[in-house]
C-alpha cells in the first residue's frame, strides 16, 4: 500500500464535513492554549489532530522539537475516554508524565521501577475514572494481565511514539515495539496515532503492517527546521577534525552535544574540551547506568556545558536550548543524523548543526557493521546449541549459556556475544528478568523466543546487513555532497 501525504479538502467535498473539521480545529486550538499557552497550531499539527479527532487512523512523520506530543495530548484533554501512549524508554516515559501532569492533563505512568504501591496507586486513579492519559512501555504492553485489565477502561485513541522502533528496516529496531499491533488487537477498532521523527518509505509501510493500521493518512513535515544552520567540514587527518571540533565548540556560545562514532573518540574529544576549560560530561555505553545518568542529569541542569556521547545518547533528550549540536565523525545512517540534530534549537532559536568527517569514518562503522551481523552460519549453530542446552527449562543464565557455547561451539566469547545479541534482537532467543536475587549479571535468563517466522528471519536477514551498508553509503553521499544537501535528503525520506 503506497502512502501519500494527505491533502486538503477540494470544492467538491461536503460543507458539513469542511465545517465540522473548522469546528474541531478551533476546539483543539483553544485547548492548546488553555493546557499549553500555544497561540497557535502549526500546520502539521493541524492536519494530524484533524484525523485523529475524526478517528482515523495515521502515521505523521515530523521532525524533532515539532510538537508532537501535543496531537495526543489535545485528544486526552478534548474528549471522554484513556488515551494509551506507548514509549520506548523509562526516562523519556516519566519525562512526559511530569511535563503533561504539570499542564493539567490528568496523566500517570507505569514503569518497572515504580513500587507495587505506586503501581497500585496508578490502577486506583484509573478505577476511579480520574486519568484520560496513560504512559507506558511496549514491554508492559506484552504483558497479557496488563491487556486484560486496561480492557476494562474505554480507549479513545493508542498513540505510538518513536514508531520507527518497530522496523526491522530502521535504525533503532525493537522486538517488542513490533508485536504492538498484535498486542492492540485485544482492544477492538481503537484509532492508532504513530509518530516518528525519521521514516523512509520502506519504514513506513513496515510500520502500517506492524501496527495493522487501517487506511492511515501520512502527515509531513520537513525535518529540517528553518533555525537549524547546517555545516559540512571534510577532514581526513585525526588531529584537524580535533581541532575543527574544538573550533565548532568555541565559536557556539550556549550547552550543546558532541556525537562521536566510538567510545574512544567521545574521550578524546572530551579531554581535549577538558584542556579548553570547557565543562564536558561523557556519556557512551560503556560507562555504568549510574555514570550515564549523572553525565545526562548534569546536562540537562547546565551544570556542564557539553556532553560529549555516542549515538547511546539523546532518546528522549528535552532539552529546548541546545544551541549546537556537532558530530565529530560522519554518523552511521541519515536517519540516525537527522534524529540528532533534531535535538538542536528547539526553542526555535537559531542552531549550529556541524559534521566534521573524513575516509575514516566510513571504515569504522563498516567494521561495526560486520561485527553487528555475524554470518548466518555462526547464527544457527549458536541457536542450534543454546536451544538444545536450554531445553524445557525456563531459561538459563548468560554465564552459564557463554560457558557451554564456548565449549560446544569453539567459537570466541566475543563472536558468541555477538551471535546472542542478534539472535535475542529478532526474537529467536528471548532475555528475561530472572525473578529475586540481586542486580547482577545472572539475574537475567536467556530462553527460547517467541519469533513465528525463523524462515523468514534467516531469509531477510543479509538484506538488512545490506541495508545497513546502503544508509552508510547514503550518509557519506549526504556529506560528500557540495550544493543539494537538502534535495537529496528530501529524496531520501520521502522515497
């Protein structure tokens, strides 16, 4: 099914539904500034929320800092019934819960870090009739008591944030994010709102059929605001894309983030702003939860000035003052570049988004690449051994999994790591928190998974190292590009 952004009504269309649609636009415009103070919707805004108060299903594609948790949000405030959001991570989950609580909006949020008695608090405000919005996350959704008991609530709209996550062809793929529709199938014809920052045209279709959407209109908007200034430096030597970094930093006055490819990089750089006198947080994958989130706390204060990080940071990240945001390294996908310096200016104030890369840079994501997609071969007797040595147990510990698959296999712990990653990422292996014990490694259990379509996994799957490879080479062509940046971005996206 090909998707095409919906258009405006032509003459020939009833005046009853032009003036019902004029009526609801100017209802969702004076909650926008009851709740939010908005004098305004934007257009895109508009086009979304007009589909979704005649509750039709749809898909809007809009850039970052485009407002678009305010099209479910309107809804919660404007009509009768739960709106149901689904979010992929805990920070951004409670971030949103406090920001649409602090408005107005009678919002809560479930996450596994709650207490029971927190949970149980949520449930009791929802059996009194007070929430119209609830935030949770695809993993809670998985849960078959959590579908049971949110049936007893009237749905009046599902809403899907970062939709892209469901894709096996995007950049962020999460299994859970992908049994959505089958999970929301419990509900009945409840209206579907999925919203992203970044979707090709392949994305776009993956998420309709994931989500099982019905006849969706597309909304657009470019993604790349107009306060954005974009800056290519092509640098193939390590010590002038260095100090073309330092450059960016000091001429950009306000907080801002550095994107480097590699965990070795984000410390380079980070010492070398250190040496400047500049206020720097790390933040890679690397580092432990605890240090990651004192190096985001720290930033989103503005008790440091720059966060130096992997592409590991900046889901989520609300922050409407970043005046920059510099990528010391050419990203791995348009997709991934587009989402970061979405995180720029969002306070509609100019913005620097600058890329310094050379040669080198394409040499080490496609390293990366390889690594994240081990030959079919390795994949099978990796999932042959686990499975027979798993059997009919409910699962088993990662060490003890490692130790037998060294043994079995012959094969290093670093590929069998790898192998585990993959093989539990497309659901053929499933990791599961362990119940008790502390909050070490073994907590968790890796058991047989729930994919219902290992033929087809193992069919696709070279073609999606081979799309990798295809969004680097069109992140290289993007930056290698003189004149028509824009144009070829636009190309790109829109398919």
């Amino acid at each position: 099914m090909a998707l095409t952004p919906s258009s405006e009504p032509n003459s020939e269309q009833s005046l009853y539904r032009n003036s019902a649609r004029s009526t609801s636009l100017s209802k969702a415009a004076q909650a926008s500034q009851a709740t939010f103070g908005y004098s305004s919707l934007r257009p895109h805004q508009e086009a979304v929320l007009e589909h979704v108060l005649a509750n039709r299903d749809c898909l809007a594609v809009l850039p970052t800092g485009a407002g678009k948790s305010l099209c479910y949000a309107l809804p919660a405030q404007m009509r009768p019934g739960l709106v149901l959001v689904l979010s992929p991570l805990i920070a951004l989950i409670r971030d949103q819960q406090r920001k649409f609580a602090a408005s107005g909006i009678p919002c809560a949020a479930l996450d596994s870090l709650q207490t029971p008695e927190e949970r149980a608090a949520v449930w009791e405000r929802l059996d009194r009739g007070e929430l119209r919005l609830l935030i949770v996350s695809p993993e809670r959704l998985a849960r078959a008591d959590f579908r049971a008991r949110l049936q007893r609530e009237k749905l009046q709209l599902v809403a899907i944030d970062e939709a892209h996550c469901i894709s096996h062809w995007g950049s962020h793929f999460r299994p859970d994010y992908r049994l959505i529709g089958e999970y929301l199938a419990d509900f009945g014809p409840v209206p579907k709102l999925a919203v992203t920052a970044t979707a090709t045209a392949r994305v776009r279709e993956d998420i309709v059929q994931a989500l099982r959407l019905c006849n969706p209109e597309l909304v657009w908007a470019d993604f790349a605001r107009d306060n954005l200034q974009l800056k290519v430096v092509k640098a193939d030597k390590a010590a002038p894309a260095l100090a073309s970094t330092l450059q960016a930093v000091l001429q950009t006055g306000g907080s801002g983030i550095v994107y480097a490819p590699t965990r070795k990089q984000t410390r380079e750089v980070g010492r070398m702003l250190d040496a400047a006198g500049i206020k720097t947080a790390l933040y890679h994958a690397g580092l432990t939860p605890p240090a990651r989130e004192a190096a985001q706390r720290a930033f989103m204060a503005g008790s440091v000035r720059v966060v130096v990080a992997t592409h590991a940071f900046g889901l989520g990240i609300d922050k409407a003052d970043i005046r920059f945001v510099h990528h010391a390294g050419l990203p791995g996908s348009l997709e991934q570049y587009v989402q970061e310096i979405g995180r720029a200016g969002r306070d509609g104030k100019p913005a620097s988004c600058s890329l310094v890369f050379g040669s080198r840079d394409y040499h080490i994501h496609k390293f990366m690449i390889d690594k994240s997609f081990p030959e079919v071969s390795v994949l099978r007797l990796v999932l042959d051994e686990a499975r027979e040595f798993i059997g009919g147990s409910i699962g088993q510990s990662p060490s003890a999994l490692n130790r037998h698959l060294v043994e079995s296999s012959k094969l290093s712990t670093d590929d069998i790591e790898t192998a585990l990653n993959v093989l539990c990422r497309e659901g053929l292996l499933s990791r599961l928190r362990a119940r008790g014990g502390g909050s070490g490694f073994d907590d968790e259990l890796i058991a047989d998974g729930y994919c219902d379509d290992e033929a087809g996994m193992f069919r696709d799957y070279p073609l999606r190292k081979m799309d990798s490879m295809a969004k680097l080479d069109a992140m290289r062509t993007f930056a290698t590009l003189g004149d028509g940046r824009m144009q070829f971005l636009d190309r790109y996206f829109r398919g």
